[in-house]
C-alpha cells in the first residue's frame, strides 16, 4: 500500500475511534446532571467533558490526517 493510502485509512481509524464517543459523551454529562443529588456528579460530569474533548480532538486529528492524505503534493 502507498504511503496515500495508509494515511487515509489511519484517518478513517481515527473517525470511527471518535464516532462513539460523540455518543457516549453526551450521554455521560446528561446522567451527570440528571443526577446532582448524588455526591459522584462532578466527577461524572468531568468525565463526560474528557469524553467529550477525546471525541473532539480525535476527529479533527482524522480529518487532518485525511487531508494529509488526498491534498499531499506527493503522488
């Protein structure tokens, strides 16, 4: 496989490493606040945001990678 091509599939591994997490995050930080009578609401809650920005920065780094990949001056 091509240099090209091992970078648009490392960017595809990126995305669908952060395509649950866009799920699970606000999933997390919406049972954090349904529940602000328990005494463990603002570790979840900071769990949740951690989720949250994991999922952020891992799509954006696959994005990037895939851009990498197509608009490369290499052939």
């Amino acid at each position: 496989m091509s240099t090209n091509k091992t970078l648009l599939a490392k960017g595809i591994k990126f995305l669908f490493g952060a395509l649950p997490l866009m799920f699970i995050g606000p999933s997390v930080m919406y049972n954090a606040f349904m529940n602000k009578h328990t005494n463990w609401h603002y570790l979840v809650l900071a769990i949740g945001c951690g989720i949250c920005i994991t999922s952020v920065v891992l799509a954006f780094k696959g994005l990037q990678t895939m851009m990498k990949a197509l608009f490369d001056g290499n052939p």
